[in-house]
C-alpha cells in the first residue's frame, strides 16, 4: 500500500521503524521543524525526522502539515493512506477529507483520548491499556475505531517500559490494519474520557494524596519528566523512585531517620527510592540522604 507518514516523538520513531520494514513503507515522511533541546537549547531535529533520515526516507518539516505546499506534495504523492502517529500538531480540512488518515493511539479508546494516555493510565491505577488505530477525523481522538489490542500495566510499570511495549505493538498493528483495512466502528461516547496535558502541577507530589496514588504519579512520569518534591526551604527534589509504605510520618512532612526518605502522606508514607537533586546526578535516596545529613 502506498503509504506517507506523520510523526514527532520517540514514540512515533519506532512506529515508524516498523511501517518501512513493512511492504507499506511510506514514500514521505513529515513531522514537526526542528526545536530548542537540552540545556543548552540548540535547534535538534525531532527523533522522527532523525529516523527517516536513518532509513533512506523522504522527510519534509512544514510548519504546518494543512499550508497548501504541503496539501499539494500529499496530492501529488497520492497515497492510498497516511498514518499519523504523535504528530504534534492538528491536522484540519481539506486534508481530513481528501485521504485516508490513519492515526495510532497509545490506549484503548475510548479511554484516555489526548495528549498523555500512557500516563493518565498508569496514575489512574488502570490493570491495563493498548493501542487503537483509528480514522483520524476532526474531533479529538474521537474517530471510528478500526483496531485495538490490548497490553497489560504491570505493578512496577514505568511510562519508559509501557511505552517500549506499546511502540512496538502499535507497530505492529498498524502493519496489520494496513494489510487488511479492516471495517472501522463509531466510539462509544459514554466510556469517553480524556488525558490532559501534563503540567508542573501534575509533577509534584502532593502529600494529602494517597501514598499508593503518589508512587503511580513517580512512575508514571519517570524517565522522561520527572515527579517531585517541595522540601522544607522550598527547594525541588526530583523522584524517580518511590515506594509507598502502610505508614509513615505526619502528612506533608519528610522524615530523614530511616535509611531513605520518607514522605508522610494522606495514608501511608511515600519512600523516596531514587532522587534527582537540582543541577546534579540521579542518586539513591540513602545516598541523598547521608549527604542531607
């Protein structure tokens, strides 16, 4: 099948490894223009536009995927579908109606529908998520769905490993919903619900949350954001590893006397595993600790 692609992320990189494995690999890669990065904020080019270039693909980075130049390369190209995948940016009229548009979601709509599914699962204590393919039409994720699989969230799941697994697996069936075109279904409105954007809100710890609640929130942010912690002089402790306990100190306060920190929560304690001070390297929690001390 003649085939163009539109992603950004890491996410989308490896989705779009697998596609040009496949006997569908796209003819025309488009994503995102490069972008401030780092510390430092050097203009770097988005993983997807990094991996085309790796796999001999055609890359184009409009600042809009709907201006016209880029609504006339996709007409010339004609291809029988194009396969979106954390493109990044809202893909309008007359696009939506001149092709097949085929987006790969990270759950199962339509659960967790926007920007962050993987995470809003994980902090929500879901047993399990998966991928949709789905017609991307104007609503958000909201499209007739044409394939879903399942993945388990396991209890030590982080956003890294889920996410790993389900990279691969809406390769995958991205291949296969490709290879058949299966018949696409209307979503049930009434199991709608959303994952929002996270923000600087999302990632602190708030100690009047369950412990449990709070070790979901570390994992579901690590590696790539990041929870934390306000201690007592206002300073921001990053948590990358948490586990909660049945007890712990008053809620809102830490306790330095066992052999990690340990966050008092609205039930239970919140021990901090592993720790990111500001401006310096990851460290156990007993290292941070020793040194605090």
């Amino acid at each position: 099948m003649r085939t163009a692609f539109l992603g950004t992320s890491e996410f989308a990189a490896a989705v779009l490894r697998r596609l040009a494995a496949s006997p569908h690999r796209p003819e025309l890669v488009i994503t995102r223009p490069d972008s401030p990065r780092g510390r430092g904020q050097r203009l770097a080019a988005p993983p997807v536009a990094e991996a085309a270039r790796e796999l001999g693909l055609p890359v184009e980075q409009p600042a809009s995927v709907n201006d016209e130049p880029s609504r006339a390369r996709l007409a010339e190209l004609a291809p029988d579908a194009i396969c979106v995948c954390a493109y990044g940016g809202l893909i309008k009229e007359p696009l939506l109606s001149d092709h097949l548009i085929l987006g790969v979601h990270p759950s199962l709509l339509p659960r967790w529908r926007g920007a962050a599914p993987i995470e809003r699962a994980i902090i929500a204590g879901d047993q399990r998520t998966g991928i949709s393919i789905m017609r991307v039409t104007a609503g958000l994720d909201s499209g007739p769905v044409c394939a879903q699989a399942a993945e388990p969230i396991r209890p030590d799941d982080t956003y890294g490993t889920l996410a790993e697994r389900l990279r691969q697996l809406g390769g995958e069936l991205l291949v296969r919903t490709l290879d058949s075109l299966p018949p696409c279904d209307t979503q049930d409105e009434s199991g709608a619900s959303y994952a929002d954007k996270l923000t600087a809100e999302d990632r602190m710890l708030d100690p009047d949350r369950p412990a449990a609640e709070l070790e979901r929130v570390v994992r579901a942010l690590t590696p790539h954001i990041g929870a934390r912690v306000r201690l007592e002089h206002g300073e921001l402790l990053g948590v990358t590893a948490a586990r909660a306990l049945p007890s712990g100190p008053p809620a809102g306060q830490l306790s330095l006397e066992g052999p990690a920190p340990v966050l008092g929560c609205a039930g239970g304690g919140l021990e901090l595993l592993t720790v990111k001070p500001a401006g310096r390297r990851e460290m156990s929690g007993e290292a941070w600790l020793r040194g605090h001390r």
